[in-house]
C-alpha cells in the first residue's frame, strides 16, 4: 500500500470515527449501518487517482458533527411518523424547526393545536372550582371560552354541559394535532443520501 493510499485511508478513518463520536445517541447497530453507507458513499465518490478527491468528497459531505444532527434529525422523525405520543411528535416538530421553514411551521402547527388541547383541558379542570367564572360567555357581542370575569349582559350558556364539551374539545384538539403532524412527517422530502 502506497503512502497516498494509507494517507487516504487515514483521513477517511478519521473523518468515520469524527461521524461515530457525533452519533453517540443512535443505537450501536444503527450506527454502524451509518458509518457503512457513508464508507461507501466516500468511496464510490472518489477518482481512481488515490492523490486527489478525498478532502474534496469529505467537504461536501460537511463536518461530522453536521452529518450526525441530519441523521439524528431524520432518524427522530421517522420515529414520530409512526408514533401517537405527542412527547415524541412535539420534539421532533422542534428539532425539524432547525432544519428550515418547513419545519418551523411544522413546529408552529404542533404548539397551536397542543395548547389549544391544554387550554381546553384547564378550562375543563377550573369549572368546577370557579362555575361562575368559567364557561361559554354569550351576549352583547361576546363570544368566549373561560373566563371573561363579571361583564353585565353576559350569560353562560353551556352551564352542566361545559366540562364535557371542553373535555371533547380538547380530546379532538389533541388527537387531530397528532394526526396532522404523523401526516406532515411521513409526506416531508427526505434528504437525499
């Protein structure tokens, strides 16, 4: 083996074990799977010529670091697209909004239906400790949920029905955020490998 070719060798292997460190969350296994498609990917993207082409394939592949946040990124999201907790789907919307607009407004549409979800559901809770402050408030030109204090002319109109009605609300809020992020994560464009 030539000088030129170990010296390759050498700066691949320091760029992968670079990658490996920067991975440390992801699961051994999928790590190493990983490290091998990118291997490759230096590999097959090299000239014959040993002498040129590596520092060139390892500047468009980025620093390791930055390659490892993509996978752990997409990795993240692959994991929400097919989960129901709104934990998991809330974190990954957040780590997406680092990514670009998409994201950002992926992220955006979590937190609007999420905190419409727990201000349903706060709503609901306070009813039965506040029944005179709280509920659906009609009249002279208002309309509202909660609480809008003592306003003359105003009268609540769901009265025993409210806490179910929340309750539902908030249930429907929750669930349709769920379902509309799994549906906003599966149809993203995936980067390209």
């Amino acid at each position: 083996m030539t000088n030129l070719t170990q010296t390759r060798n050498d700066e691949i292997e320091s760029y992968l074990a670079g990658l490996d460190g920067a991975l440390r969350g992801v699961r051994r296994e999928e790590r190493d799977e990983i490290l091998r498609e990118i291997r490759t990917h230096i590999l097959d993207s090299l000239p014959d010529n040993p002498q040129t082409g590596v520092d060139a394939v390892l500047r468009r592949l980025g620093a390791p670091e930055r390659l490892a946040e993509q996978y752990q990124t997409e990795f993240l999201l692959t994991q929400a697209s097919h989960s129901f907790s709104p934990w998991l789907l809330l974190s990954s919307a957040w780590r997406w909004a680092h990514t670009g607009l998409r994201g950002f407004a992926v992220f955006m549409v979590a937190m609007v239906g999420y905190v419409t979800a727990a201000g349903f559901l706060i709503s609901a809770l306070l009813k039965p400790f506040m029944p005179n402050e709280v509920g659906l408030w009609v009249g002279r030109g208002t309309f509202g949920f909660g609480d809008l204090g003592h306003r003359a002319g105003v009268h609540e109109v769901l009265g025993s029905w409210y806490i179910p009605v929340t309750m539902f609300l908030a249930f429907g809020a929750a669930v349709g955020t769920t379902h509309a992020l799994r549906w906003l994560i599966r149809t993203r464009k995936r980067p390209a490998q």
